[in-house]
C-alpha cells in the first residue's frame, strides 16, 4: 500500500524534467510552413474522376478548358 496519506497530492510540476518544461515564449514560427498568399480551395472528387485527374494542375486545366467553351451569360447551377 501507499504509505502517503490520500490528502497530500503529489506536485507532478515538480517531477517534470526540465527538457519537457516548454517556454512558449521563446517558439519561433515554422520555417517549413507555406508561406503563400494564395487561398486554397479543397474540393474532394469521385474515385472515377480522381482516377483521370490524377494531379491538381490537371483538373485545373480541364476546368478552364470547359470555362471557356461555356457561354459567359449562362449560370452554372450547383449540382
């Protein structure tokens, strides 16, 4: 048994080493992280598209394709 009576609880502050004491105040940002202006948009699409349009540039591509073949007073409904 635990010969430490149940009404003092253990400091567990105490018992961390110092190398897991972070100082929040000392982070930098991260290097890596992009660092663009762009916005992002994330659409998911179908297995059977996915298959074809393997690369972001390629959807991009096929969709401006279609862009300009739609006449511009039509409005696209969403599906």
């Amino acid at each position: 048994m635990n010969k430490t009576p149940f009404s003092e609880s253990p400091d567990f502050d105490d018992e961390m080493l110092p190398e897991y004491q972070f100082d929040y105040r000392k982070a930098k940002p991260n290097r890596f992280a992009s660092k663009s202006d762009k916005t992002m948009n994330i659409v998911v699409l179908d297995e059977d598209i996915a298959e074809v349009f393997t690369t972001p540039e390629a959807v991009n591509k096929a969709l401006r394709a279609l862009i300009e073949v739609v006449p511009r007073t039509v409005k696209v409904d969403d599906c």
